[in-house]
C-alpha cells in the first residue's frame, strides 16, 4: 500500500494548488490621459476569477461608455502583462452631448414629450444623449397608457451631424390597434358595490385601456374600511377584448365602542360611574352604507342619544346623503333635539365636501317660570363641511392616519319671537406621526366657535372627558368659544401592548358666565390588543389655571373597541 503514497500526494498537491490559484487583474486605459481619467470615473470591476470575466467587464464597459455619449468607442489592444494582469485600451472618441430625436404628430403627443424635456420643436426635440434610455422607457409607458400596451419603440436613421449632435428617427410599432377597457370582474368580494367601483375607485369601462392609472385607482382601497386588495389587479387580452380582473375580499369594519369611568364625587366623596356605548355597522347590505348609534350617560346626569345613517352614491349617482339625530337631556332641567340632514360628494377617495341643514330645538323642562338659567329655543343652520381621511389598516391598532374636518356654519335662531343671527365654526383634526417601528406621537386639535349677539346656557358647546380633553368629567364643560389640544406620545411594548402620556390642553371662553379660563390635564394611558378588542386605559389629572393638582381630581377611563 505504501507505493501508492507519493501518487496520493501529487495529487493533493496538484489539487491544492487549482485551489489557492490567483485571481486576474484588469486595467483599462484610453488612448490618452483625458480618455483614461474618464474610464477611471466609472468605477469597472478590476479583480476577476478567469479570463471570460474580463471579456465580460470589457464588454459591459464598452456599453456604459456609449449609453454616456462614446458611442464610436473601440478596443484596439488586449494585453496580458504577466500572469495575472491583463490590460486593455480603449479609444473613446468623440462624444456627443445631445441627440436630435424626429417624430410623427400622430403617433405620439407634444404633451408627452414635454414632461421630459422643454427643447421641443416642430418635427424634433432634444434630449441629453445619456437619457436616451429613459427617454425611451417613458415615452414607452406613455404610449402603453394610451391604449397600446404592445408598442415598441426603436431609434432609426442614426446619422452624426457634427462633433457635438447626432439626429435619429423615433419608430414606434402599436402592434395592434387601441384598447379600452371592456369589462371588469371582482373576484373574491363578488357583491363588492358596483358604484363604488365607478364613483370611489373611478373604474369603469374606457375607450382607452391604461394599466398604471388603474393600479393607482386600486390603491384607494386602502382608504376603503369594508374591502382589502388581495393582490395586484390582472388584465385579460383576447383578440377582441380587455378584461380587468380585482381580486377584493371583504373585511370586519362594524364596531362596538365602550368605556367605564369612575371618579370620585367632590362634595360625597363617593365613587360614580358613567360610561357610553358606541355601536357602528358598515356595508352590511353591501351598499357601502353606515349606521351608526350612540348612547352616553354620565355623572352629571346628562344622557345623550345619537342615530346616524350614511347613504353614499344614491341611486348611483355621485351624490349622498347623510341623516342624523341627536337627543341631549340634562337631567330634569332641558332637553335638546338636533336633527342634521346633508348631502355630499365624493372628491377623491380621502376628500368629501357636504352641504346641509342642521335644525335644533331646546326646550325648558323646569316647572318654575322664576328660572331663567334655561330656556326655550329653536334655530336653524345651512352647513358647508369639508371632511378628509387617511386611513392605515382598518384592523389596526389606529383607524385613523390624519383626520381633518371643518364645518361652517350660519343661520338664526328664534328665542322670545325673536330671530337672531348666527354663525359657528366648528373643527377637529388629528395626525399620527411615527418616528420609527416602536415610536411614534399623535396631536389632536378640536375647537368651535359660536358668534352671536346673545346667548343661551342650552345652546352652549359642551366638552371634556375621554373624547376630549382628558381629567374632567364627560361634558362637564360650557364653552361659546374653546379650544382643545390633545398629545400623546406612543411606545409600542410588544405587538399588542403599547403605552402613551396624556398631555392635553386646552382654552376655554364662556360668555353667559363671563368665564374665561386655561386648562390643563396630564397622564399616563396604555392599550391592549385582545381578541375581543382594544382595551384602553387612561388616567388622567386636569386643572384650570386657579387650582392645584389634586390626587381626588384624578379621572380613570376604561373603553373596549371591538371590530366585527
């Protein structure tokens, strides 16, 4: 066996040394000192692992030379210096900065070109030559999206007009003649409503087929709390036809809303409860309609009821309505009825613009005519609201991305056989700004504005508590003018826990009472992403400008939100 020892380690030898061997170096220079500092500038790869690799990068150089303007470049040695080196000389010659591109009017549109380049004449336009590439990628594009997904475009008649410009012809083949959209299929969300495909999503059958406005239509279902994008739309092509295929599922958007407070009493020192119910149903019957039902009672005595119906794209139309009605009672002193009727259009997936009549009538339930502090009243408002939503992923922890919503207001009111003018501002906006995956801050903004000559203690804004700012009872506040500050700041503990402070602020100007008054409130509040909801937890301490903080001051609010 021993004799087959040597042979072994020649073998391992020679193996071993296959193994260890060296790579190979390329240089390239330029036929002179100029043409190699621009070849430097482009960054080749210099170490290779064999010879073929070095063809290739001499080849992949040559391509990036002419795209940049080089295009008469040519090698004219490939040298091997020793072993490992290899070099390789490249003349670059000329370069040419612009090319002059001729077109046909009817093949392709002045507009078009003009979103790449200001330099468009009659018959031609100009473009720096190291764009031809993208230029031809976009007006590729543009072409595709008017019809003619099967074009292909070349550059023809290449001729050199001088040092610095070359000339070429644009040729561009449509294949086929123009597409449109013919049919539309929802796969998934079969029941998916047909209006919201024209009127939220604007899809609807073309004359003219374009695929990239299409894929930004249904990015709006991102906006949309009832139906999710599976995946990315498909298009069919038959001989005589374009289909489009939308692959939508529907998604849990009803909701159920409630919170527990407890406080304790000032005067008793006795523990109460107050707490409200919340109950929201989305696109049940596949209309993409909301209903929506709110029942609050507090510690004040104070009982609200509030019924909202949503009707979008009536009848298909662009136009829908909005009914709603609110019940306020103040235990046996006043009750409030406000009925709202308002018609809206859709915008744009986040934007809708209303207009509407907003009627209220206050009545004095208090036996005692030697009472003033309530009276009986009615008015009438015409209303102009502007309303815009971004909404993150209906079953996140946040509904809402960015919020804004402004209503104006004006009308009269009648008190005594009297008529009054008046006018109100109404708003409230919030933005979630996240810093990164774990951090992020969320500030609120919420006011309103009465004008009037006169005004009555029922006809008040009223605010405060969970809803508002945080630390004071629920609508504990008066206000013919206020304003309301909330932030927070939010840091996520795990996938389903997060915690935040409670910083709100807020302003306060009451004119029956000649109040006017800073407030303020602060806490610490987390949530829970349970099963059967989001349990929040807020606690909070709030003060006017007079008092000091006190512990018994302190308001703790308990709300469970589930989607369903």
């Amino acid at each position: 066996m021993h004799k087959y020892i040597p042979i072994l380690i020649i073998s391992l030898l020679i193996f071993s040394s296959e193994l260890i061997a060296q790579n190979l170096n390329l240089e390239i220079i330029g036929s002179n000192d100029k043409e190699t500092e621009v070849i430097k500038d482009l960054n080749y790869n210099k170490t290779h692992i064999d010879f073929n690799s070095i063809l290739k990068e001499i080849d992949s150089l040559q391509n990036r030379v002419a795209k940049s303007g080089y295009i008469e470049n040519n090698i004219f040695a490939l040298t091997k210096l020793n072993d490992s080196t290899h070099l390789s000389k490249i003349h670059l010659g000329n370069k040419y900065k612009v090319i002059h591109i001729y077109f046909e009017k009817n093949q392709i549109t002045s507009q078009s070109i003009k979103r790449i380049t200001d330099n468009i004449f009659d018959s031609f336009f100009v473009i720096p030559f190291e764009e031809v590439e993208n230029t031809l990628s976009f007006l590729n594009k543009e072409i595709a999206n008017q019809g003619f997904p099967f074009n292909r475009l070349r550059l023809s008649d290449i001729k050199i007009n001088n040092e610095n410009i070359i000339s070429a012809r644009l040729i561009i083949n449509n294949g086929e003649p123009k597409r449109g959209l013919d049919k539309i299929i929802v796969k998934g969300y079969e029941k998916f409503p047909k209006s919201y495909l024209k009127r939220f999503l604007k899809i609807k059958p073309s004359k003219t087929f374009n695929i990239d406005d299409i894929k930004n239509k249904v990015n709006s279902l991102n906006n949309l709390r009832f139906a999710n994008q599976i995946k990315p739309p498909e298009v069919l092509f038959t001989k005589d036809s374009t289909q489009l295929y939308l692959y939508i599922e529907k998604a849990n958007s009803n909701t159920f809303d409630g919170y527990l407070g407890f406080s304790t009493n000032e005067n008793t020192n006795k523990l109460e409860f107050n707490g409200y119910l919340d109950l929201q149903l989305n696109n049940n019957f596949n209309y993409g309609e909301s209903l929506k039902f709110l029942y609050k009672a507090d510690e004040l005595e104070q009982k609200t009821f509030n019924a909202n119906i949503n009707l979008p794209y009536i009848l298909g139309s662009p136009i829908g309505t909005e009914l709603e009605l609110n019940i306020f009672k103040q235990d046996s002193s006043f009750n409030t009825v406000n009925q709202k009727i308002k018609f809206f259009y859709q915008i744009n997936s986040k934007t809708r613009f209303f207009l509407g009549l907003d009627t209220v009538e206050s009545n004095n339930l208090l036996e005692s005519t030697n009472i003033t502090q309530f009276n009986d009243y009615s008015s009438n408002f015409y209303t102009a609201i502007y309303n815009y939503e971004d909404r993150k992923n209906f079953n996140n922890r946040y509904q809402l991305k960015t919020l804004a919503n402004i209503e104006i207001g004006t009308g009269s009111r009648n008190y005594l056989e009297t008529n009054e003018t008046q006018n109100r501002i109404i708003g409230e906006t919030h933005h979630i700004l996240n810093l990164n995956n774990k951090n992020s801050l969320f500030i609120r903004l919420e006011g309103a504005l009465l004008i009037s000559k006169n005004y009555l203690e029922n006809e008040l804004f009223r605010f405060g508590g969970i809803n508002s700012i945080r630390g004071f009872q629920e609508n504990s506040l008066l206000a013919t003018k206020y304003g309301v500050l909330n932030t927070e700041y939010r840091y996520q503990l795990s996938r389903n826990i997060y915690t935040h402070t409670i910083i709100d602020f807020a302003n306060l100007n009451n004119e029956v009472n000649s109040i006017k008054q800073n407030l303020y409130s602060f806490g610490l509040g987390f949530g829970i992403l349970t099963k059967a909801g989001l349990l929040k937890f807020n606690y909070a301490n709030g003060k006017s400008d007079n008092q000091k903080f006190k512990l018994n001051n302190s308001k703790i609010h308990l709300s469970l939100t589930s989607v369903f």
